[in-house]
C-alpha cells in the first residue's frame, strides 16, 4: 500500500536477533585474553679467538692475546698473494711471554732455508732451537703456558700460512690460510697489510710498515718506515696519529700502549727506550740496532731487547737494562 508501513517478517528479525547474540558471546568469551608474548631467543655462543684450553690460567697467562680463530679459515690460494722472492723482512719476530721465557725468529727469504725458531726459559741466557715451521715469518706470537702461532710463508708459492702449536714450539700444525689474523705483508715496501677483514691499505702509505704489533682485546698500533706510529680500534677501518720518532728502530707494547727502541739519542750511548711521546723510560747502554732488532715485553713488565746477536733484559718496564747471566 502506498504511504503504508512496511512489516519485517519475523525470520529475518530472528536472524538478526540470533547474529546479536553470538557477536555478545564471543566478545565475553575473548575478554581478558591478552596477546601472545614474542619469543626472544637468546645466543650462548660468543663470538670470540679461541682461547687456550686452559680451566685457571694464571694471572700471567690471563694478560696474554688468545689464539685467532682459524676454525673457519678455507683454503683459498688464489686469494693469498705470494711472498716476493728477493724481498726480506725488516724486524726479527719476538714473542715475550713471561719473566725469562720467549720467543724469537730468524729473518729469512721464501723460496729459501727454513726461519729458525728459538726459545728461552731462562731469561735469555740461552736459546733452544724449535721446530721450524715456515721458510718466512711475519708474525710470531707465543700465548700462553705452551700455545703459540706463526704466521710465515711456505713453499711452493711461498704463500702466507698459519701455524699453531701446542707444545711450545716443538712441533706444528699447519699451514692453512691467515684470513682472520693481522700480520704484515712480506714485502718491506708494501703500502698495505693484513687485517682480520683482509688486505686493507696501510696508513704509512709509501714510507712502508716497519712493525706492527695487534692486541686481542685493544688497539692495534703499526710503526711506519718514517718512524711514525699510529692505531686502530676497529680493525683497520680507521687509524689515528699516535706519535713519530724518525729514529725508531723497534717496537713493542707495554702496559698496552707502544714504546719505541730509538738510536742515536745524544745522551744515550746506545738504544733509548721511549713512549710514543718522546718521555724516556730508560736506556740500553752499548746496544746498537745492527743484524736485526726487536723489543718486547710481557705483562708483568718484564722485557728483552735485541740486536744481532746480543741480547738485552729489563725486570722494571725498560728502567733498567742488563745483559743476561
């Protein structure tokens, strides 16, 4: 009928009703629910050098650089450049562990006769030869108790390798790739050297890396041909100044920061032992820095100084120098 009121039938209104109270009822029936939490999982596995196996190192050994991890270093020799033949090194690797025990190595050339290993326990009074890992060595470093590494070159190819030890230098395992490990490139000229990332530019540019000395768990310092030294916390993606002494003939870490070997100071007749900013610690009466030079210290202060043949030690962080016996 025009203009009449239309009636709802009755089903259809049931439906309505019925649809009304369902939504009711589950909206009582998610009430309170709250949201599942996220699950956060946690990693136990730190991403760290592998350490000696060690359960209690001592408090000497607990100062040392743990071992790189190399567990997952692949072989790849094309990524690994060869050693030039005619090129030597310019530092003499030394490794001082604790007061009276070290670690040194020969310079010598790859294709060529093996380094020479040597250790002491006495305070260098005397030296024993070890197993000889590599025809080259770039970087010696002894850890802890009877755990140290090499990183050298070996035939054919003398190509860069890794060597570890367990026993103190007596015997070997390796070489595989340093892929993961800082050491300087064989070449004394080389304007770049090896980061745990790779080969990355040098900061000493065309003046050449004289030393280098990486620590686990702080700065890496570098020494430069033109004596100057600089440092890096994030391995190598940036250096910073840290001093110069255009008469630096070594260098080594103390207390975490590096101290230089310096010749020809006029009121040191012999080797001056000096901080990167030019304060003395002590100085080397009689030493000269002929037939290759190395300064190194341990964590309990300890040090050794040596050139050519002779060798130098210190009980009081460079103070005062002696000859061993």
């Amino acid at each position: 009928m025009r203009g009449g009121t239309r009636s709802i039938p009755w089903p259809i209104v049931g439906l309505v009703a019925l649809s009304a109270v369902a939504a009711v009822l589950v909206a009582l029936a998610l009430r309170g629910q709250e949201p599942p939490s996220p699950t956060i999982v946690l990693s136990t596995e730190e991403e760290s050098p592998t350490a000696p196996e060690d359960d209690e190192p001592s408090d000497e050994e607990a100062e040392q650089p743990a071992l790189p991890d190399t567990s997952t270093l692949q072989a790849t020799p094309e990524e690994m450049p060869a050693v030039p033949a005619d090129r030597g090194l310019k530092e003499r690797p030394l490794s001082v562990l604790t007061a009276g025990s070290a670690m040194r190595a020969t310079q010598v050339l790859c294709p060529g006769p093996a380094a020479q290993v040597e250790v002491t326990t006495d305070g260098a009074r005397t030296w024993t030869s070890a197993a000889n890992p590599s025809e080259a060595v770039v970087r010696l470093s002894w850890v802890a108790a009877d755990n140290a590494f090499v990183v050298g070159a070996a035939e054919p190819q003398c190509a860069p390798g890794f060597w570890r030890s367990a026993d103190s230098a007596r015997s070997w395992d390796g070489p595989v790739p340093p892929n993961n490990v800082w050491h300087l490139l064989a070449d004394p000229t080389a304007t770049e050297l090896h980061a745990p990332g790779g080969i990355v530019d040098s900061p000493c540019g065309e003046q050449g890396n004289f030393e280098l000395e990486p620590q686990p768990s702080g700065p890496t310092f570098v020494l430069c041909g033109d004596g100057r030294v600089f440092r890096t916390d994030d391995d190598a993606a940036t250096w910073t100044a840290s001093g110069r002494e255009d008469a630096a003939v070594a260098m080594g870490l103390l207390d975490r920061s590096p101290v230089l070997a310096v010749a020809g100071r006029s009121d040191c007749p012999g080797i001056a032992v000096e901080r990167t900013d030019g304060s003395r610690l002590g100085c080397i009466e009689g030493a000269d820095a002929g037939g290759g030079v190395a300064l190194g210290f341990s964590a309990d202060s300890y040090g050794l100084f040596i050139g050519g043949e002779q060798t130098w030690v210190t009980d009081d962080g460079g103070a005062t120098w002696s000859r061993p016996g």
